[in-house]
C-alpha cells in the first residue's frame, strides 16, 4: 500500500515517511503515526504525518504486519 489515501493512515500505524530533506534521495524514515497534518482525503505526494518522535513527512509505504 501507498501512502497516498488518509483512510489507510491512522495513529499507531507503522509507516515509512520521506522527510522534507530527503526528497531528492529518497530515503525512507520509519516509525509509528503520532497524528495527520493532510486534511485531504488524497494526496498525490503522501499524506503528511508526524511520527511519535517528532519528525514530519510523507508517507512513502505503510509497513504491513
């Protein structure tokens, strides 16, 4: 799954996030969702989300169980 639709994103979801500095690499940073700052239903790019360590970004990939 993407990233991409908010209904698949929710707090306590574990996801991989592209943050703002590495969007031209690449580089995916995991964690946990802490909460949604994308209040659209779908975003082109990733819903945006901060993890519970503070860090913002996009989701790139939701990490299945």
């Amino acid at each position: 799954m993407n990233g991409q639709n908010r209904k698949d994103i929710y707090p306590g979801l574990e996801v991989g996030i592209i943050l703002k500095k590495d969007q031209r690499s690449g580089v995916i940073t995991y964690g946990v969702v802490q909460n949604l700052l994308t209040s659209s239903a779908f975003h082109s790019r990733g819903i945006k989300v901060r993890l519970e360590d503070g860090q913002i970004g996009r989701v790139a990939e939701i990490v299945e169980d």
